[in-house]
C-alpha cells in the first residue's frame, strides 16, 4: 500500500543498496513510488571500476560492453532487483541527484 503521494509503505528506504538484474551492477535506492500494486525504485547505479577499460572515457554501456565510466540513473521495478538488506544503508543526505527531463533545451 502507498501513501496518498508519498513513498509506498511496503518500499525500501532510500540507501537501499541494490543489484539492478538487467544490467548486473551495484546501486543505490534514490527514490520509490507504486503504480497499479507495483513498486518501481529509481536507483543509481555505481560505475563498474572493476575491469581495466573501465578508465577508457569512450567506452560505454552496450549489450556486450557492461564497462563503462558514468553512473546510471534508472528506475526499476521491484522484480528487477535483488535488494541487500544485510548491510547498511547509504547516507543520502549531502548526495544529489539529478533528474533529466525531456523538456530541456539545448
């Protein structure tokens, strides 16, 4: 159930850390809301440092390049990630971010 506009009750709490299934890296819970009994988190992905391309500035996300420098911001639903509530949560309060909206003009 969800709060008349507010974060749906049954959502993680914003820090959240996630693994997005889709595109298999660790995250962040930014943000929740509930449509037609499902909850969608937007989340913030964590750059994949692991490799030694990951440096390579021109090297981007692609179906079979999972490397890559930037950070993603998505929203997932909750059957799309596995959610670690073992472990602590992030402290959000001094991290921004930010949304882009189609209506931007360049």
């Amino acid at each position: 159930m969800s709060s008349k506009y507010g974060y749906p009750t049954d959502a993680v709490k914003p820090g959240t850390i996630v693994r997005s299934i889709r595109f298999d890296r660790l995250g962040v819970v930014t943000d929740a809301f509930e449509e037609e009994g499902i909850i969608y988190y937007s989340c913030f992905l964590i750059p994949n440092t692991s490799s030694k391309n990951a440096l390579n500035l021109t090297t981007g996300y692609s179906k079979n390049n999972k490397t890559g420098i930037d950070g993603l911001l998505v929203e997932e639903s909750e059957f799309d990630l596995i959610c670690y509530l073992m472990l602590g949560r992030v402290n959000l309060d001094n991290v921004g971010f930010y949304h882009s909206t189609p209506d931007i003009m360049l």
